[in-house]
C-alpha cells in the first residue's frame, strides 16, 4: 500500500509541476507591470517621445500581432501602432522589424539608451516584431 501511495503522490507532483510550467510559459510579458519604463525592460510607446500608451516587454516578442493592447487606458491595439521605443535592456540590443512593404527592414537599438528613440518613417506604426539581439 505504501508503494501505491508514493506512486501517486510522485504523479501528483508531476502533474502539479507540468501546471505550473504550462501557465508560466503561457504567461504575457508586459515587464514589471509599472507604467514608467524601467531598467531592464524594452518598452514601446504610441506615440513619439513615450507619449501615449506604452508597452513593456523583459523579453522580445515575434509576434506584435498577439501582444495585445497599449497600457494606460488605451484601447488601441499594440501591433504596428508604436512610434517610439525606450530599450533599457540592460544587456541586449534590441531589433526592431517592420512589415508592410516589401522590404521588411529592421533597426538596431542599444542597450541601456538614456531615453526614448522616435521611430524612422518606415518603421513607425509598422512595427511586426522585436528580438534581443543585433540586427
């Protein structure tokens, strides 16, 4: 009887645990969930010079199109309507990739800048994806 009961605590356990890692990796990054963008966070915002609404990420993101909507109130879909990035990575460059025409360009923003980097023509409100990483 002991043994079955330490089998099934051991696939209780493995269950618990595979759970757990099911909801973390299902888990959205939005940073440190604060409006002001802070030390290590990538953060985007609606409009140029951090106005608007803003999005944080820790991590980069290959799909703009599922990361949902701008804080601060905004409805706004997040997706190619950034205007300006703030990349307080801490170790990373980020890079930036448009869509919309047809050349997908990408840009390269260092890590640690000391503000907010107003996107080029081509890449404001067109922004698909960003990654840590050179482009």
């Amino acid at each position: 009887m002991r043994v079955i009961t330490r089998i099934a605590g051991g696939l209780l356990a493995t269950a618990a645990m595979g759970v757990t890692g099911a909801t973390m990796a299902g888990a959205v990054d939005r940073g440190d969930g604060q409006f002001a963008c802070n030390s290590g966070e990538i953060c985007f915002s609606e409009d140029a010079g951090g106005g608007g609404g803003q999005r944080h990420f820790y991590y980069g993101s290959l799909a703009h199109a599922n990361e949902g909507n701008f804080s601060g109130g905004r409805t706004l879909p997040f997706w190619h309507n950034a205007s300006a990035i703030w990349n307080r990575d801490t170790v990373s460059n980020v890079c930036v990739t448009e869509s919309g025409d047809w050349i997908n360009d990408s840009w390269q923003f260092p890590a640690r800048s000391g503000s907010w980097s107003n996107f080029a023509n081509d890449l404001n409100d067109e922004n698909n994806k960003h990654e840590r990483r050179n482009c």
